[in-house]
C-alpha cells in the first residue's frame, strides 16, 4: 500500500554516507521503481486493476473502502437504453468457493446514469468504463452513440454474455455472427476503447474472439459468469428467483484461466482477463497467462478493500521478482 | 457474541447491521449479515445474536472467546422513532427478534411506552423474555405450539393489542409470512409502523443488488419495463428498516 513518495522514506536516513557514490549504489537495490502501468486496447490505466461490472455499483458504494483514485479503472454496473427491474429474489445463491447470481440487468437506464452517477465519477483521476447492454441492435447502437457523447466515459465493456436476462446477453454472445454484429454495430457509434466481454458458456471462446476483434474490438474481457444452478432440496424447486444463475468467484478461476490463455494466444488483441480473483496471486496469475489488465469481482463482496490489496500485492510481486515493468509479465507462461 | 469493536460501536444505531465474515476460507465465502442485537456505548462492544442454520454460523458458534473476527459496519438503514408517539407496539417473530431489543432499549430512553410480542414455533425458541421483563417492559407470548402463552401466531395478539385502541405506532421483525400478516392488519386499523426485512444478500453496500425487496414507487417515477406497480430497493443500505405501507412481501 506504499505510495511511490513514501518509498523515500523507508530508507532510514542514517543509512545514508557522506560518499555521494556510497548512496547512489544503494538506491537502486532498495526500492526499484516499477512501472504498472498498462494500455487496455487504447485505454490507459495506472495499474492493471479494475473492478468487474455489477459488482461495484457505481463507485461511490465502495468509497469508504477503496481509494477510487488509486484503481486503475472503474467498470460500472451494467447500463441500458431503458430501466430495467431486474429479476425476482432469490438472486444470489453461494456454492462451494463461489456464488450464483440472477440479478437480471437492474439498472437505472443510460440517462439515468449519464445525468446521477457519471457526475460523481468525474472527481476522481481514474478511466471509467460503461458496460452496455441491449434488447437489440439499435438498444445497441443508441446507448453506444449516448453514451460516446458524454464527458468522463474512457471506454464501453459491450455486454454480450448475461447469462441473466431472456435477450441482450448470451443469446447475442454465444452466436460467432450475433456476438460479431453487436461489436460492429458499437464500433460504428463510437471511437471510445471497445471492450467486448466474453461468455465462457460456449464451446469455442477462441472463435468468438476471432469474430469480435475482425468486427472492431479494441480489446476483450473474459470470463462472465458460468451458467449454473441450484435446487433446494427442502423445497425441491430451483432456488434462484430466476431458475438458473452466473456462477462466479474462486471456483470458475481456473476455467478463466485457460480461456485467457487460449484466446491471448490466438487473438492479438489485449485481455481483461477476471474469474474468481481474490488476491494478488491470482491476478498474477491471469496476466501471466496472457491478460494485460484484470478484473476484481466477487472478491470486493468478501473484503471491500480487495482491489487496492491486489494492487499493492502485483507491485510487491514485481520488487521481489526484479520485475521492472508489469507488461514484461502478461503471458510470460507461454515463453 | 458480544464483539469488541469500538469505532464501529460509536456509529451504530438500532436496527443497523454487521457483515461478518465466518471462515477466512472460501467456503463460505460471503459474509453474513447479522443485526445488532446489543450496542453497549460505554464498553465499545456489539451483541450479536444468530441461529445455527448453516455452515457460516456455525463456524461463528464455534469461536471461542478471545478470537478475532472481520466485521463491517454498522450498515443499512436502521428504525427511526417518529416525534410525537406514545405508545408502541413493538412485535418479533423467532430470531427477528434480534434487532428489536436496542430499539426497545431507545423507545424506553425516550420514555415511550411498550408492550413487546414474542412469537416462536414453542417456548424454546422465545428469545429474550427475561431481560425483557427485568427492563420493566410488558411482554405477551404466542408458540405455535402452546408450550408458553397464546397457542397460535403472533399476528393474532397485535390484533387484540390493535383492537384495544391502545398502539398509536408499531415496530416488527420476524418472518416474512408474520410481516405480511401484520402489514396487512395493521393497514386495515390505519396503524403505521415500521419492519426490519431480511434477504440473501451479496456485497452489503448496495453495488451488487442482490438484496432487493419490492417497494410501491413513487408516483412519476416507476423505473419499470413492465409497469407492474412497484419498484426493487435494496434491503443493506435502503433498509432493512422499511417503513410498513412502502414494502410489498410475497408469499
């Protein structure tokens, strides 16, 4: 959690020697400076870290645990053209090391966002990304085109891969040619980084990714949620509200690890790679299977202050490594 | 439990909650939220008091005293005592008691008289009798099962309660059947009141929006693609203290 400036001060002064000579030789030993700094497919982020859609509201929910200022981006609640109710409750089932969720999308509405939350965001020095969804191509391209237009968006996560809601989500994700059309149709409404997120609920991630980035996109994001269930066996009815939910947290990681891998391998676009990340470790180890940047998801409901422990955890794993800039690590497993 | 945790003491309110984390595992991996049960100002320390139901309390009725545990909080919206009540009716069903007892500690502070129902399925599961009486408040009993007090549900006491004329406001926690049943009796006599409401939830802090309950919206302003009439607020930070005639229960 050490700022750069308070690195000059770990050092106890005594240690210094007149000898200029002396002190210079020992600098550098100490404390290398890092780089965290990465670029997410025209994004550009301070650190590798934001936080995964739906997960963190809208910023100011977490304020009083996280230091908004220090993330390398903010990826908001799911935004669409219209409000959405979302789904009934039971929305949220734990699962051994992970949960489900059928939230169903509720959220304000683009406008509702552009006029009461983005304003808040714009206090602080960190890029906000938007993740949109749609009923519909033109939900699609209208949300894209209001949200192009307003001050303090840095870039959209195009949602084709809710495992929640009846259209706009999967249904447009888990088609090689609908998921391809959804991304055309974005990037002709705008010239902000272009994040298309990826469900893991298909038989080939590879392809699909393929599709996306021919159709535009600047950059992609994976894993979504994994289809999931659970029936409670007292009532023997399913136990979500809407029958089948996502299913996140440590438990999807490894299965998100290997589609990052094999999409970073094949695609030559930069990952936003998430999945059950809970600590540091975790997080290195998506970018060492090929993400440039990663997600923090479930593990803020479990500790609020995870992506800032996550943060200072990578720059801690680069000065024990003698790893000088966090790009030298993504898809360093591969050589 | 009674927790040592005095930044957290200082800010509480009655009918606030704490996010506990049971397991530094991952399983289970959510926290869980529990009421205030106590808040004790002076000694810095919260009560909290929760059933064994699975593997999160569990593990909580497994610490021993000395340990230490990862709260959060105080969070959500607690009870407010509106100005200018009298009398209230203050009514709990099985571990919804919980939350009730520093409201009733607050309504006696404030000098308001009470009369706290207790309902339980028998008379293993009332919570909270003797020290209720010790504090001097008059407390009546309903078990599903006869084993102490009135044989039958809660609701039924409120109403005899009600009909006496005497509850000018009325406070709940408990079931959602025993809230539904009150909400609506209590509407029919023009009571008002507040109920503290329960729910899965996610992160505590009203990002993930798991923890909603259906509430009438506000006329003009029906966030709706459906227009059926009501809108989803969060149970963390929104409630769990609703005011009675805003919530909508299903069955």
């Amino acid at each position: 959690m050490t700022k750069p400036a308070d690195n000059l001060t770990d050092k106890p002064a005594d240690n210094l020697t007149d000898n200029p000579a002396d002190n210079l030789a020992v600098k550098p030993a100490v404390k290398p400076a890092v780089n965290l700094g990465v670029n997410l497919g025209g994004l550009q982020m301070k650190n590798p870290v934001t936080t995964a859609s739906g997960t963190f509201g809208f910023g100011p929910e977490y304020a009083p645990y996280v230091d908004l200022n220090r993330l390398g981006a903010i990826t908001v609640k799911g935004t669409t053209l219209e409000p959405r109710k979302g789904n009934p409750t039971p929305r949220i089932a734990e699962t051994p090391a992970g949960i489900l969720n059928c939230i169903g999308l509720q959220n304000p509405g683009v406008d509702h966002f552009i006029a009461e939350d983005l304003p808040y965001l714009r206090n602080y020095d960190t890029p906000v990304i938007v993740n949109i969804a749609g009923n519909s191509l033109d939900d699609y391209a209208e949300v894209t085109r209001r949200l192009s237009g307003a001050q303090g968006v840095s870039a959209l996560e195009v949602n084709i891969s809710c495992p929640n809601v009846k259209q706009g989500g999967m249904v447009f994700g888990t088609d090689c040619l609908m998921a391809a059309e959804v991304i055309r149709v974005v990037r002709e409404n705008t010239k902000l980084p272009l994040i298309a997120k990826l469900s893991p609920n298909v038989t080939d991630i590879v392809e699909i990714a393929g599709r996306v980035a021919e159709a535009g996109a600047d950059a992609l994001a994976l894993i979504n949620t994994l289809l999931g269930m659970k029936i409670d066996i007292r009532t023997r009815k399913p136990f979500l509200g809407n029958t089948m939910g996502g299913l996140s947290g440590p438990a999807i990681r490894p299965v998100a690890v290997r589609m990052v891998w094999q999409t970073a391998r094949a695609v030559r676009l930069p990952i936003l790679g998430m999945g059950g990340i809970m600590n540091a470790e975790d997080a290195i180890e998506f970018i060492l299977a090929g993400a440039a940047a990663v997600a923090v998801g479930t593990a803020n409901f479990v500790n609020p202050g995870a992506a800032m422990d996550i943060i200072a955890g990578i720059e801690q794993y680069m000065k024990d490594n003698g790893v000088t800039d966090v790009n030298d690590l993504v898809g360093a497993a591969w050589k | 439990m009674r927790v040592y945790v005095p930044q957290l003491t200082k800010l509480a309110k009655p009918g606030q909650f704490v996010h506990v984390r049971c397991s530094s595992g991952l399983d289970p991996l959510l926290r869980r939220p529990i009421s205030l049960h106590g808040i004790d100002y002076g000694k810095g320390t919260i009560s909290l008091l929760y059933q064994v139901v699975g593997t999160g309390t569990r593990l909580l009725a497994e610490m021993a005293p000395g340990d230490e545990i990862d709260v959060m909080g105080p969070l959500g919206k607690g009870f407010t005592v509106p100005d200018g009540i009298k009398k209230a009716l203050v009514v709990g069903g099985g571990i919804g008691v919980a939350p009730l007892f520093p409201l009733i500690h607050s309504l006696k502070h404030y000098g308001i008289q009470q009369t706290v129902l207790l309902g339980a399925r028998s008379a293993d599961f009332i919570i909270g009798r003797e020290q209720l009486e010790l504090l001097g408040v008059k407390v009546k009993i309903a078990t599903d099962d006869g084993s102490l007090g009135y044989k039958g549900f809660v609701t039924r006491l409120a109403e005899d309660e009600i009909s006496g004329g005497t509850p000018d406001y009325f406070f709940a926690c408990g079931p959602n059947p025993m809230l539904k049943g009150l909400i609506s009796l209590t509407k029919g006599f023009g009571l008002s009141g507040q109920v503290s409401l329960e729910e899965y939830m996610g992160c505590g802090v009203g990002a993930c929006l798991a923890c909603v309950c259906k509430s009438k919206a506000a006329a003009g302003r029906e966030p709706d693609d459906s227009a059926e009439g009501f809108e989803y607020k969060k149970v963390c930070v929104d409630g769990p203290v609703f005011e009675a005639s805003e919530v909508i229960l299903d069955d």
